[in-house]
C-alpha cells in the first residue's frame, strides 16, 4: 500500500527561500495588503481572502464590507448566494512584511443582513454588553493535534504507535516532541499580530500542543482565539502539516483536546470572591445540558467522544465540581481556594469549540441569569 507521507506533501516540497526575494520587494506608500477571515459554515473552520486598500481605516467598522460565496462555504445556496463580511476586529499581518498589513476578522451575514447560522458573535456581543458593568474575563486553553498528510499524529510511526503517555507533556528531548518548529513559530506570530497569547505548552499526546489566550475582557479573547487558529493553520500549511482541533483524534488510550475556558467577574476576583464564584458553580449545575450543547460545533456529539470520565474529563452525562480536580465538568484552580477569590475553570468546551458559544453560554448563565 502507498502511504501518503509528510514527504510526499506538495506544500513541504516548495522552496520557501524563494519567496524571500519577492517579500523583500518594496511597495507603494498607498497600497495596504488586507486578509479577510471568517467562520465557514461548519462553525469551525475558517477562510480568507485578500484585498487591496489604499489607506488603514481608523477602527474596523471603516474597512469596506466584503461578499464571498456562501455556496462554496456551505452557508448559501447557489442560486443566491452572496454572503456578507462585516469587520470587526482588525490585526497586524505576521505574514507579509510591512507595518500597515492587516488581518482583520470579519462577521457573516446573509443577503437579508441576518447572521448567518455560524456567526455565533452577534449573540454572544449583545450578552457581552448587557453584562458589561460585571467585567467578565475569559481565557481559553486551546489544545490542538498536528497531523501528517495521511493523518496520522505528526511523528508517529507509520505502523505502530508511541510509547505510552507520561513522557510527552511539557517534554522535551527528540524522542518525547515533534514540530516545535511550528509551536515557537506560531508564538511569536500571535504576539506580533497583536494576539493575547498567554503561553504555549507540550500535551500529554505526543504531537498534542497547547496555546492559552487571555486573560481578556468581554469579546476579546474569542476574537483573538479564532485568528490565532487561523495563524496556526497558516504556519502549519508552510511546513505541509495539518493542524486538527477535533477533540479525539486518535481513539484508545490517548488524551483528547479540551479548550478549558477560565472565567470571572469583578465580584470572583475581589475579596472574599469565592462566595460568586460557587454561586456561579451552582448556577451552572443547572444549564449543564446547555452547556454541552453549546461547547462543540455538533451540538455534543464531538465532545461525547471526548468527555468519558478518563484521561482527566468529567462524564458529558454529569455535572461536577471541585477543587484541583481534572475529573470535574468545573474545576476550581488550588490557588483560587487559598486566595478567596479568582475565577472557574470550564473543562467541559472542545478544542474545536466556538469560542463565541462558549463566552455567550456563560455569561448568559452565570451574569444575566437566563
């Protein structure tokens, strides 16, 4: 049988040093490069495309709305099909040199102007703003598997497996990580693009990485969230690797991917804040159902895969919460017990997650008592 190997992949086998001279090309004063991203209809994958503008509008609503075709991205039908991109958030381009490049996040919005089914932003804004004298903050773990071109975990044997887990989690040493490369790359990239990359990290699979980002008020963390996906998968492309979030991806005894979501209010964070914060908790063991359906793209089946009650999750059948706990659907971090005060830990969203479901879920839960 013919494998499909890393080093069969076209993109690995371009030269990339000849790129170089052409990005080293000076450009007109007046010419801006603008990638437009957005959520495609899966809800978890994402497009771009590029245009020219002739200045750097001052806040994202100055930059022109945009169309595409929605029947090509599963969210319109062909016979009317023009989809709407709204701007929204707007970052420094770590891929093209030249201080005025741009990535600018965009909305979707069908030909009617009504949110497309995927564009779970326009919710999740209006319950950032009615909650906003409440200061919520978000930070999101977000945990991610990098492939080979058939597949396969990047650095698996291509008949067998690895050893066992215990080795690989914050590892270092050939033997225990693969393609950090890709991992220091993409570091630097976010913090560039303006990102609030908090960290990155090892996981316990081999080939799994982590990336946290926040801690950040109302809408920021998700928006950062989605473009530092799409600079991860842009990063792996170069290299002819496949960056996956699903939240199994290899059955049997290896970790899954979670998108662990810290959260807190003003009153979690002040004295005594531990008092909100099981108030939260409590408030939460109510929505579970909810919650589960807002925390992976499928409405909870991809994260049926993952929430078994091992590899450190809680069972997706039950609410939990506890202190230090890896086991629980919420876990209070050690140090928050000590202090009094601080945040939550949601263990329950998938890596492949919208970050928008999951902000909306909790603040329409915890703060607006919906």
């Amino acid at each position: 049988s013919k494998m499909n190997t890393l080093g069969q992949s076209p993109n690995a086998k371009l030269d990339k040093t000849i790129l170089e001279k052409y990005m080293r090309l000076p450009q007109p004063e007046d010419k801006i490069q603008a990638t437009y991203i957005w959520i495609d209809g899966t809800g978890e994958h994402v497009r771009a495309k590029d245009r020219t503008l002739t200045s750097i509008p001052k806040t994202p609503k100055d930059y022109p709305i945009w169309n595409y075709d929605g029947s090509s991205t599963y969210q319109a039908e062909g016979t009317n099909s023009d989809t709407f991109l709204y701007p929204v958030a707007v970052y420094k381009d770590p891929f093209r040199p030249g201080a005025n490049n741009v990535l600018v996040l965009c909305e979707t919005f069908k030909h009617n102007k009504d949110p497309t089914a995927t564009n779970h932003r326009n919710t999740c804004m209006e319950a950032v703003e009615r909650a906003a004298d409440t200061k919520p903050w978000f930070g999101i773990e977000q945990e991610y598997t990098l492939l080979d071109s058939d597949n396969r975990p990047f650095g698996w044997p291509s008949n067998g497996f690895p050893g066992p887990q215990g080795p690989y989690y914050c590892g270092v040493g050939a033997d225990k990580v693969y393609a950090r490369e890709i991992v220091e790359a993409h570091y630097r990239a976010c913090l560039y693009a303006g990102i609030d990359i908090a960290g990155t990290n090892a996981e316990v699979m081999p080939a799994q990485w982590e990336f946290q980002v926040g801690p950040g008020e109302g809408i920021k963390c998700a928006d950062d969230l989605w473009v530092a996906r799409y600079i991860l998968h842009r990063i792996a492309e170069e290299y002819g690797v496949i960056v996956t979030f699903d939240p199994k991806p290899m059955p049997g005894n290896w970790n899954g991917s979670g998108a662990h979501c810290n959260f807190s209010t003003v009153a979690m964070r002040e004295e005594n804040g531990i008092i909100e914060i099981e108030k939260a908790i409590d408030k939460l063991s109510k929505q579970h159902l909810r919650h589960i359906q807002a925390y992976d793209p499928k409405g909870g089946k991809d994260n049926v895969r993952r929430l078994t009650g091992h590899h450190e999750t809680s069972s997706i059948h039950d609410f939990s919460a506890g202190v230090a706990n890896r086991g629980a659907s919420i876990r209070i971090p050690r140090g928050v017990a000590e202090d009094k005060k601080g945040y939550l830990e949601d263990r329950r969203p998938s890596s492949n997650c919208d970050p928008y479901s999951v902000c909306n879920a909790l603040i329409r839960t915890c703060i607006l008592d919906e």
